[in-house]
C-alpha cells in the first residue's frame, strides 16, 4: 500500500513541479573580496563550541552590499556550514563564508553567498519583515546575554529585504514583529551575493559581564534547492532558535554604543464616517513613544496617547463552533517583548513551525484585552510603561502598566502586568506572574491573577513545562484555579508530548484567552517522521503519520469533549506537502449553540461526528502556489462539505497577490437546516522599494452581505520611522440599500535616538 502511494505522490510531483524560476535582480560585478585560498578551518573556543573572532575595525563601514574595504580581509572568515536540510550533518551544497567586525558604535556582519547557479537564486519579497520560508536568505542570530536560551535574529535576503526577531527560551516565544533600527544591503555578483549588515549596540541588551562572548549562529537557505545549512549544526527538529547549540562570537567589546534614548512623537489626523451614519467627523492626535536603556541590559518604554490606526485589519473567519474566534495581536507597543510576559503550555517547535501558535486552551496574557473590545474596536488608551531585561542577579523583568478611557460601557480601567523569570540548571527556568485590572472609578471593579511556572530540561531534549495559577473575582471564594503540566520531546525521527490541563470552574482570567472553565484535558501528540532516499528519489522528502488526542471532562469526571486527530503528512522535496486525517470530535452541549444566525440553535446533548480531510500546500516560492485543504463527513447532527483554498500569483519579488475561499455547506438533522456559510478574500500587496509597501486586504462574506476593505501605504522615511496612509472601506448591502462606512487615516512618526 505504501508504495502505491509513493507512486501516486510522485506522479503528482512529476505533474505539478517544473522548475523554479528565479526572480529576476539587478546582477553586478564585483571582486571576490571574500574568497580566501581555501575553506577556513573550524575553530573552537575552550567550552567545544564553534568560534568566531570579532576583528576591530579602524573606522565605520559602508553597509553597501559589497564588502569591499580592506578591514574586511583582516577579520576572521568562517565557512564550513552544515545541512540540517535535506541531508542533515552533510556539508552544505554551496559555500558560505562570514566575517564579522566592530567598531564603537555597531556590529558588522559580511557573508559570502557563493552559488553554482546564481541566476536561480529566489527572491520574493522586498518588504520589511518578509516571510523568509520560501527565499534565499542569510540569517544571523545573537545571543548577547550568553544564557543559551534568548536572542535577535537578523535576515537578509539577495534583494537587501530585511526581518528581524525577537526569540526567548529556544523559541517557545518568537516575536516576528520585533523592530530594531540596524541596516542591511545586498548584491548580486558573478559567483552568487554578499550581504551587509550593521547592527548598533544600542538597539541590543546584552550583559556586560560576558567577557565579551556572545552565543552566535549563522544560516543559509537556497530555496531552489529546499536547502537549509548552519554554521553551527542544528538538529532537524530545531530551528535557528535552538541557542544551546549556538557557537561563540568572541573580543567584542561591552562598553560601545553608549545608552540608549530614542524618542517617536507621531501625529495623526482621519476622517471618518461611521457605517450607516450621513456625514464625516474629522479627528487629529498627537503621541509619544520614549525607549531609555537603564542599563545595559533593561530597557524602560513610555507610551503617552498611542494610537494604532495602521495596524492591519483582522482576517475574518467561518466559525462552526461554539467558542469565541481567536484573532492574535497586531499592535506594534504590545507585540514588542510580548515573549517575556508568556505563561503557557511548551508549544511543538520545529523548523517547519518557526512561531508557535497560540495556546488557546488558556492564553494567560492575552494583550488585546487591553485597549480593545471584544469585537475588535478600539478603547482609547491614555498611555503606559514597560519595563523589560534583565535585572542585576541574572533576573529576567517584564512589567507592563496601561490606563484606557471609558467608552460608551466599558469603565475605563487601570491595567498591570509584572513577570519575572530565572534561569536554572541548562535550558530551566522557573518564574512567576502577577496581573491585574482595576477599574478607575469602581474600587469594587477588579479582577487579579497570579501564579508561578517552572521548565525543565532532561537529557538535552526532553523539556517538562508546568504552572498554577490563582484568579480573584469580587464575589466567587472557590474554584478560582487552574494548573497545567506538560512533558515533551521534539525529536528528529520521533516526538512526543503529554500533558494535564485543569481550569476550575469560576476561574476568570480578564487579561486572558480561553473557552472551557472547570474542565480537566488530557493530551497526547506523538509521531513520526521517517526518511528514505528511495522516495526522496520520487519526490518526496519525509513522511509524518501522527496522531493528537485531547479529551475534556468536567471535575466530576463526565466527558465534556474529546478530539482525535489521525494523520500522515508527506512533506514534498520542493516545499509543499500533502496530508491526509480522519478527525473524529465528540461534544457535550450544556446550552443550545446556535452555529447560523438565521436558524435555531443545536439543542443540549451530546454528539458525535467523524470527518475526513484532505489538505495540499503546493511550492510556495513558485509564482503560482496553491493551498486546498478539502473537508467531508458529519458535523453536528448532519454532514458537511468544507472547502479552503487559496491561490497565490507573484510574478516579480515586487508584486504578490492571494485570493482566497472558505466555504462550508451543511444539512442539519436537528435543527432541520441547510445552510452556507462562506468567505471571500483578496489580499495585494506591493513594494516600491525596501522602503515603501502599500497593501490590501478586501474581504466580502455572502450570507451576511458585508464588504471591507483595508488599504494600507507605508513609507519609511527614517530608521524606525514611517508614513502611514490607511484607507477603510465597510459595507452593509441591505434589502433598503447600501450603509457604508468609510475611514481615511494619516499617520507621521519620526524616531529620534540619542
């Protein structure tokens, strides 16, 4: 059977895979100033790690793409970088060399790209904070405080595209939507491209104590080839986050780039119409974000009247379910540092799953309780301060304080956040949270929460996550708890996790995302991911069949639900995959739920439903990529039909275009219903320089009749500072006519850093 199904793969593959076509760039001339005789011979530092000298340079270096100065032939070249794939442990198809320099104020970084091929290079994107999966990238992460668990990374594509990250603890928190002021260009030459980066001391929090060593690792991507190779070498399971196998980066020096005060004042002013509403109102706002380094390793924000108006439009979804849609944050103050504040589960992390999803079982803090409602409209907030790094004893500090006003019937209240966090043993840490909301004019209005967590690492890979929490509400004395363990391993050829959740049943967690309240959940998620070069011959790359069961009582023991997912993914040489699952999902209503809002609800019971899924993700660096996940079977009391697809077109790394659908069509038996619930989606999106973007987001639903549409122009005029124009567009298509809404908001920042 299974080699049926290898031969029926592969002829999908044969028909479905011509060769990639790379993006067409500007090609240059240039002398291989970054050639030495031969590969540089590894070198180690007395602890075994990789290592690599950081070389003084005399003056500041021009971040053109082409390093080209002389200082560059003194520094230290490293090479010799490993696959983790396709072949992990083998060297690397294409050389790659680096070198790395300093100065007062920055930190430079040069590579070396060479390729066989370079005019196959792959380049998609040139905006900033581009999707680095299906490109050539360089990439560079620093661990300044040396721990092994927490850093910046840094990624550069051949077009001079940048992304920057913030990872904490070996990436069970990436924050993709980290900014820091550091520069980067690249160019095309005869044997492949060179990149340069700088980064500013300033803009990094590092511990002065290190000796001047600061973990260090360097990656390389040749998309053409679905190929990933580390300077460093780096398990399969793992991603460039897995710090503790970082090398060393050494004689930096620990007292350059001075304190760091930057100040953003922005002003804004819009002109709305609200939907429905017969004329336009005119608003104006003015604001100031202050960043002060207290120290080399804490950092201080103040945020006074901020104002969020070009953060992207929430993408809308079909909901057959009875829990509130999760929607995650996409504002900038609350997105920055938000991996200090997290308490949760050890999400599965890998290569393939570089940020992990969020834990909606119980989100402890969720930031978009603060200064939102729970439709997504904004609150408006007076300001706020946090406090992030870490303290003098090795503690890590994140404290957040925010006021928002009183809209319409939600009191304007007082928020606070205070997590602390210690390293212990190799890869632990243990830690506690405190958060609150107080109502500002109601000393009766207030909802606490806190509680403490550990993680602890066995055997290099086995990682045990736990945590209690305790809630208080005016008015409820019991059932105010909720605890959860979990033991996992992430391995290359197998993976595991275990773990027990229980919510008590008045736990109320104001600052937080969850749906169930006094249940226990049971968890287990394991699998496997074999490897043969016969199938990797005919296409494909790796095999997972796993399975993931949940199961979800109340505290007297009934069954309140249980999921059981079986699956076997087949992850495709170019990139794209395949999976086939049967999901079978059981449910205990309590209270009718009503799944249509033209139809009666399902009434209380319990139900049963088996479905059977089919889900295809084609190449996604081709200039035509496709995603079909297709779902059949029962569903409730009836069956459905499920289809998701989205078809990507990129003709040029300037322009990208998606279009998407969700639809679900159902019969009901009880109710007695058939219904449709479906939705449109148009995304463009396109980029003038590595500067300037403008986006779109359109989104129509049918049943409801209801259009939006966000538009979005971003120049950065500045490092860390931007011109935003955002357009809006909402319509309710009516049987008495069209009620529109419409916005039109202009946005200036401008960072200043002393």
């Amino acid at each position: 059977m299974s080699s049926r199904v290898a031969l029926v793969l592969s002829a999908l593959l044969v028909g479905a895979t011509p060769c990639l076509t790379a993006r067409p760039l500007r090609q240059i001339s240039a002398a291989d100033t970054m050639n030495p005789a031969s590969r540089p011979a590894s070198r180690r530092s007395a602890d075994g790690r990789l290592a690599v000298r950081a070389a003084q340079a005399g003056r500041a270096m021009k971040v053109d793409g082409v390093p080209d100065e002389p200082e560059w032939q003194v520094a230290e070249a490293v090479s010799g970088f490993v696959q983790m794939e396709p072949r992990q442990g083998e060297p690397a198809t294409e050389r790659t060399v680096v070198r790395v320099l300093y100065d007062r104020e920055n930190l430079y970084i040069a590579a070396h790209c060479y390729d066989s091929q370079p005019d196959a290079l792959v380049v998609n994107d040139l905006r900033q904070d581009f999707n680095p999966d299906n490109q050539d990238t360089f990439q560079v992460i620093l661990d300044t405080f040396g721990d092994r668990r927490n850093g910046y990374v840094f990624i550069v594509n051949p077009a001079g595209a940048k992304a920057d990250w913030q990872v904490a603890n070996e990436g069970r928190e990436v924050n993709t939507s980290w900014e820091a002021p550091w520069s980067a260009s690249a160019r095309r030459v005869t044997d492949g491209w060179t990149a340069e980066i700088a980064i500013p001391f300033r803009a990094l929090r590092f511990d002065q104590r290190s000796g001047g060593v600061w973990g260090v690792n360097f990656a390389r991507s040749i998309r053409r080839k679905n190929e990933e190779a580390f300077w460093s070498p780096i398990p399969r399971a793992y991603s460039i986050a897995r710090l503790s196998v970082a090398g060393n980066l050494e004689e930096l020096p620990m007292s350059g780039g001075g304190r760091d005060l930057r100040l953003k004042p922005y002003v804004a002013g819009s002109t709305v119409r609200e939907t429905g509403a017969a004329g336009f109102s005119t608003n104006s706002a003015v604001g100031l974000d202050v960043k002060y380094g207290l120290t080399k390793a804490l950092t201080l924000d103040v945020t006074v009247n901020p104002e969020f108006a070009q953060a992207e439009a929430d993408v809308q979804q079909v909901n057959l379910t009875q829990f509130s849609q999760f929607f995650p944050e996409k504002r900038d103050f609350f997105l920055e540092n938000s991996g200090l504040f997290y308490v949760g589960d050890a999400a599965r992390r890998s290569s393939r799953t570089i940020e992990p999803r969020a834990d909606t079982d119980l989100l402890l803090f969720f930031s978009r309780r603060i200064g939102l409602t729970s439709r997504g409209f904004p609150v408006p907030i007076d300001g706020g301060l946090r406090l992030t790094g870490e303290a003098p004893g090795g503690l890590l500090v994140g404290a957040l304080a925010m006021r928002t006003r009183t809209l319409d019937n939600v009191p304007g209240s007082d928020y606070a956040v205070i997590r602390l966090r210690k390293n212990i043993l190799s890869g632990g840490d243990v830690g506690g949270i405190f958060m609150t909301r107080q109502a500002v004019q109601e000393s009766g209005n207030y909802n606490r929460v806190y509680g403490m967590d550990s993680n602890v690492r066995f055997f290099g890979d086995v990682d045990w996550n736990s945590y209690v929490i305790r809630t208080e509400t005016p008015g409820v004395s019991s059932g105010q708890y909720a605890f959860r363990t979990t033991v996992m391993r992430e391995g290359t050829f197998f993976h595991w996790k275990a773990g027990l959740m229980s919510i008590g049943e008045n736990f109320t967690d104001e600052l937080g995302f969850y749906n169930r309240v006094g249940v226990r959940k049971w968890l287990l998620d394991t699998g496997l991911r074999p490897r043969a070069r016969s199938l990797q011959r005919k296409g494909i790359r790796e095999i997972h069949p796993h399975v993931v069961w949940s199961y979800f009582q109340d505290q007297a023991g009934q069954m309140v639900a249980k999921r059981f997912h079986n699956g076997n993914t087949f992850f495709f040489n170019d990139g794209g995959s395949l999976q086939i699952a049967a999901n079978m999902s059981s449910d205990l209503l309590d209270e009718p739920f009503r799944i249509h809002r033209d139809y009666p609800p399902i009434p209380v019971g319990s139900y049963d439903w088996t479905e059977y899924q089919v889900t295809y993700n084609s190449d996604p660096s081709r200039v035509v990529a496709a995603n079909l996940d297709l779902t059949g079977g029962e569903l409730w009391t009836g069956i459905q039909r499920t289809v998701r697809a989205s078809l990507v077109v990129q003709p040029s790394y300037r322009l990208r275009t998606s279009l998407g659908l969700s639809r679900t069509a159902a019969s009901l038996e009880l109710p007695d219903v058939d219904f449709v619930k479906s939705l449109w989606t148009f995304r463009a999106s396109y980029s003038f320089s590595t500067t300037m973007f403008v986006d779109a987001l359109t989104q129509y639903d049918p049943e409801q009749r209801l259009f939006n549409a966000n538009v979005r122009f971003d120049l950065i005029h500045h490092p860390l500072s931007d011109l935003f124009i955002v357009f809006n567009e909402q319509r309710f298509m009516t049987d008495e006519g069209i009620a529109p809404g419409r916005s039109l908001i202009i946005k200036l920042t401008h960072m200043m850093a002393f």
